[in-house]
C-alpha cells in the first residue's frame, strides 16, 4: 500500500489567518490492490464531530448489468465508508443498472414517497431503496442515494431519483433529476435521457443536524440558478451524483463543481461511477463511459479532495464554520442587487 501526501493547500497561499481559515486541508492518497481511496487527514475520529464539523464519503465503484451485483458491491462500499467514519455518505448516479436510455425501464423500481406511513411495505417492491434504508439504519449513517431508476406506478412515467435516508431509516427527502441530459456533441457524445425519462419539477433539500443539504443530479448541476435557490433556502452544502463522461468530463466536471461552490459559497460533492471500459464484445446496452473524479470541492472555490477514474472512496472533513468564515469575510448574499436582478423559485 502507498501512502502519499500532498503539500497542505495553506502553504500555497498567503500565510494570514484568514487564509488559513480558508485552506485548512492536508490531503492524502491510499492505493493498493484493486481499491483506490482519496482521504483528508485529520485527527478527529467520528465520535468526535461536533455539528460544525461533517465528514462524507463519497462512493466510486463499477456498475454492472446485473443488479444483485452492484447491490453487493454498494452494500460493501456503504460499509467501508462507514469505516472511515463518513457521517453522510454518497452514491453515485445511476448506480444499480447500466446508464443507458434503454435500460432505464427495465432496471426502474416504484420508489416511496416522503410521508409514506408504511414506508417498509412501500419499499416491498424496491430492492434498492430497501438496501439503503437498511445500511443507514445498520451504520447509523445519512445517505445521499445516488440515482436510481424510478416508475411511477400512476403514470407509466420513469424518472432518474436520488432517496436521503436519515440513520434512523427514515426517507427525508426525494429527488427527480429536474435538467435531463439532452445533448449532441459534434464529434464527441449524443445522449437523450428524455428518450425514455421525464425530468421532475422540485428543487430539493433537506435538514440535518450539521446543516440544511441541497441535491441535484448530474446534469442539474449546469444551472447556476438552481444552486442559487439552494443556497437562497440555506443550504451550506450541495450534493450532486453524477455520471460525466469522457467529452464533458475532463471540460467541464471540476469546473461546474468549483463554479457551483464558489458562486454560492457552498461545499460542492459530487459521487460518480468508476469508469468502465467499452467492453470487446457489445453488451445489451450501449456501453457508457463516465470520467469518474468523485470530488469535494470548498466553500473557497479550492479542491480539498478528490480521485481517477478507479473505483475508490473520496473521504473528506467538511468545516462548516470555515463556510461562515468565507461567507462574512466576502458577504456576497448580502450585496446581491434585488432591486435590478432577482432568482426566485417557481
């Protein structure tokens, strides 16, 4: 096993306190075998947390054709982070079936509703909601679930959705990818999630004892406007499960997330799949490429963890009152001109 430290971020910056304040990170890389871990050092265990301060883990892992597989692989990546002593521990898009318009209805599991007062016969008919539920409550962990392909009964409609469960098991919040991945890319990608799913219509977030959370999926995290409404209900971090690929990857995925955080003065997460290769021999699907890069990003615009492309787990320390720091030290929410410009929520 490999263990190699980057250069603290506080040392590549002006040696004031405030700067410090901003870039308090140490990172570190863990290889060895077939598992890739990206982790923050630190010298607080999990018992120590306090509410200012929030350690997440985010999952990065193969995705196969075959469910059982990847539950078995999501149950053991949840466990490991878990491990770590990840307190909120994220899943990537799209995580229990292969990423592909035609695949979406036959992998699509009727999810439960937030509210839902028999929420265990609710999950009867999901496997993968049910596996969450479970591992939240088994490692008294939050979890952010990814994606997963949702049908809603009433209207034959599929949806791509990410479920938050909080460690007592209880659903919190329930996102349907709102943007769909609709793009032709000369040379590059053609994709049409609306080929198959239809885009959902709330702006999500959710309460923890830490502080408020906004969720978006993959492509959503390309409107600006979104985050902003986010930020606008409180949110002090956004999460957004993912699946770039190899044209808008390497142009654009640290950039939105570096954009996203420093225009709302957010932590940004992002959980992708690891990336698979085209296979030699066409599957039943088209194959997907993602770019992988499983990534926190601070409230300061800096990149304080991330990985490749191999399956791993990107462990972080997030330090809300450095958020607090950075916000009144810029109180750009404060300067905001509504009397000529206003984002409002529908």
């Amino acid at each position: 096993m490999r263990l190699a430290y980057s250069r603290p971020l506080a040392l590549l910056l002006s040696s004031t306190s405030a700067t410090r304040a901003f870039a308090p990170y140490r990172q570190a890389s863990l290889s060895g075998g077939a598992q890739h871990f990206m982790t923050t050092t630190t010298t607080m265990s999990r018992g120590d947390n306090t509410q200012d301060n929030l350690r997440v883990g985010l999952c990065q892992f193969h995705v196969t054709e075959d469910k059982e597989t990847n539950h078995e692989t999501c149950s053991s990546y949840i466990e490991r982070a878990a491990g770590l002593g990840a307190q909120l521990i994220v899943l990537p898009e799209i995580w229990a079936s292969p990423y592909a318009t035609a695949a979406f209805p036959e992998y699509a599991e009727e999810l439960p509703r937030v509210g839902d007062k028999d929420l265990a016969t609710k999950l009867a008919s999901s496997p993968s909601a049910t596996l969450l539920r479970e591992a939240s409550i088994q490692h008294n962990v939050w979890i952010v679930g990814g994606s997963i392909a949702e049908k809603e009964v009433e209207t034959n409609n599929i949806y791509n959705t990410c479920l938050i469960f909080n460690p007592q098991g209880e659903l919190v919040a329930k996102h349907r990818k709102a943007h769909l991945f609709d793009i032709d890319v000369p040379g590059g990608i053609t994709f049409f999630e609306s080929d198959t799913l239809t885009a959902g219509n709330s702006v999500t977030d959710f309460d923890t004892p830490f502080c408020k959370i906004g969720v978006g999926i993959c492509y959503d995290i390309r409107f600006a406007a979104y985050a902003m409404i986010l930020q606008q209900k409180g949110c002090k971090v956004l999460i957004y499960p993912g699946a770039f690929n190899m044209t808008t990857g390497p142009a654009h995925w640290e950039l939105l997330q570096r954009a996203r955080a420093l225009d709302n003065q957010c932590y940004v997460l992002t959980a992708s799949p690891a990336r698979t290769e085209a296979p030699e021999e066409a599957g039943k699907y088209p194959h997907y490429t993602a770019w992988g890069h499983s990534t926190v990003v601070s409230p300061w615009g800096e990149v304080i963890a991330t990985t490749d492309e191999r399956e791993g787990i990107v462990v972080a320390d997030l330090d809300l009152s450095n958020l607090e720091t950075i916000r009144g030290s810029i109180p750009i929410s404060k300067q905001k001109r509504d009397d000529i410009y206003k984002v409002e929520q529908a």
